[in-house]
C-alpha cells in the first residue's frame, strides 16, 4: 500500500523515528543540559533507549531535564515519546491498523479495537504513561501562540500547557491522537472489563458529578482523564487531516466524521440536560485530564460525564441514538 504525505509534515514523521533506530551516545550522566551539546547528547542517549523500548531508561534521562529551566520543545516532545513508551505507542503500526481497518472503526467497532490494541492492567503504567504524555504534548506551545493565563494550565511548572490545540504545535497535535488512543484503550481495559473480542463488560464507576474529579481519587481522576482523552482524540483528528494525504488522510477525515460531531453532541447535550449556564461545546478546561472538578454546576465535569454516558450507559434518547452511533457496545 502506498501512503503519501504532505511535505509540511516532514518533521513530525521525523520526530516520529525516535522511536527508531539507535544512536550512539557517551553516558548521560556525564551530560550538562545546560549547554547546547550536552542537551543535544542526552536527546541521543534518550533515543537510544526508545529504541529498544528501555522506557524506564529514557524517562531517568529525560525526566530532570523536563522539570528544570533547561526545559524546551525538543526535550517535551521527547518525555512524551518517552511516556509514550510506557503506554505502548507505536505510531507506524498503529498508524497501519487503523488505515486497514477503517471500515470497521469508524462507529462502534472503533473502541474495541481500542481495548484490544491497548491493553493494560493496574500493574502496568500504560494509563499513567497516556495521561503524561499529554500533559508533555500540550506543553509544546508555538513559539508566536499569543495565550492569556485563563488558556493555559499548569502554569506554575517549568512546561506550562495549552488547551488550545491552535496554540500548540502541529505535530504535537498529531502525536496527541496517538496518545490519545492509547489512554482510552488503557482505561477500558482497567475499567471497562473488556471481553476478548473487545467489547465491554461492564459498567463504568463514573456515574455522578463526584465520580469524575481531575485532582480526586485515583478512580475519580481516571473518570476526567478518560473523557480528556476522548476530546483530545477528536481534536487531533482535524490536525492529521490537514497534515496528511493519499489513504491516510482519507482515514482520519473518515474517523473525524464519524465522532467529532457525535462527541460535541453528547458534550452540549450534558451541559442542557444539567443546566449549566455557559457551557461551551466540550469546554477548553477538559482538554486536561484534571480539568473536571466533580462539582455538578462545572462545566468541564457535566461534559465529561455526557461523553461517557453517551458511549457506555446512555440516560436518555438523545444519548441512545449517540450510543447506537459510536458507543462501545456490550459484549459477548
């Protein structure tokens, strides 16, 4: 099968080959991230260890110089590649599986094939690596985003992160689908109780307001994590239509039909249903995983709760003929 791709995106599949090949490096610790050899010597010794999917190795590396003032987007993008290895992301491969499947994923055969690619258990740190990783993503902020403080979260840190997709840059948008999918599947299989062929099993613990809290419990913080990730998936799916061509392009425009407008229903729906005054369609806040703050008047946790509804237990007709859509269905 032959994929072309448009020239523009040459350097995200450039950024994607961190997780190919290997590159010879002296030790890191014997690196000073302060200068711009000693940055550039611990981005090798980090993709050196992607390579052989050594994720442990390549976070110890990466990791202090993300939370330093050494802190860049060259090092963001490679702690989140190199979180994105706990959550067993595999861009060229996914990427394939989802080209060759789409006629099967664009409704609800899409989040089975999600539980089934990306299995996790509580033992593993797949969920963990997702929801990281995202937080890595959102901080590549174009150099000439112009961001009032209300645009962005984590503000305090060393990598603040937007919530706004246009004021990110474009291929760290489109690694986010990726990441995305990884950290839907990751909870469904932790939560979901997914059957072999993929389908659900059981009912998701998210069922009020205070069942889904960003800075709760972990069980509470999974539930805003998981529709967080569902937003930022339908995000990205706009960034890699535009960055793409040929069967590929084809693929994400396919998937973006089917559930960006699905899930913004499901969000406005929500926000009427409950009440909420000013609610936008999925509110900027729940692109973080800990943006929803579990009361029932807050905009981000009403949508988070519609989404889930809508995909796993829908309360009403609106959310049925959602559900029929795109849900994840019952198995066996």
């Amino acid at each position: 099968m032959f994929v072309s791709v448009k020239s523009k995106s040459i350097t995200f599949y450039l950024a994607l080959s961190l997780f190919l090949g290997a590159c010879s490096a002296p030790s890191a610790s014997s690196m000073d991230a302060g200068s711009s050899l000693g940055k550039a010597g611990l981005l090798d010794a980090a993709q050196t260890a992607l390579s052989t999917q050594d994720c442990s190795t390549a976070i110890s590396i990466i990791k202090p110089v993300y939370e330093s003032t050494n802190t860049d987007n060259a090092i963001r993008t490679m702690m989140a590649s190199a979180y994105a290895c706990e959550a067993n992301v595999n861009v060229f491969r996914n990427l394939g599986d989802i080209v060759t499947n789409i006629s099967t994923l664009a409704g609800v055969g899409f989040w089975s094939f999600l539980s089934t690619t990306f299995p996790s258990t509580l033992s593993d740190r797949a969920s963990e690596g997702a929801q990281l990783a995202q937080d890595a993503l959102h901080s590549i902020i174009s150099p000439s985003a112009v961001i009032l403080p209300t645009g962005l979260y984590n503000a305090s840190t060393y990598n603040p992160a937007a919530y706004k997709p246009g004021d990110r840059l474009n291929d760290a948008n489109a690694y986010l689908m990726f990441v995305s999918l990884a950290g839907i599947g990751a909870l469904e299989n932790r939560y979901g109780s997914p059957y072999a062929n993929g389908k659900r099993g059981g009912t998701f613990p998210w069922a009020a307001a205070a069942d889904v809290n960003g800075t709760g419990t972990a069980t509470q913080a999974d539930g805003c994590a998981y529709a967080s990730a569902i937003v930022n998936y339908v995000d990205a799916l706009g960034t890699l239509s535009s960055l793409t061509s040929g069967s590929i392009a084809t693929a994400f425009s396919t998937l973006n039909s089917a559930f960006q407008v699905a899930i913004y229903s499901a969000c406005d729906h929500a926000c009427t249903l409950g009440g909420v005054a000013s609610c936008p369609t999925c509110p900027e806040k729940l692109r973080s995983r800990t943006g929803c703050t579990g009361v029932a008047t807050d905009p981000a946790t009403v949508a988070a709760l519609g989404i889930i509804r809508s995909l796993t237990n829908p309360g009403d007709v609106t959310e049925a003929a959602i559900y029929s859509l795109i849900g994840w269905q019952l198995g066996p």
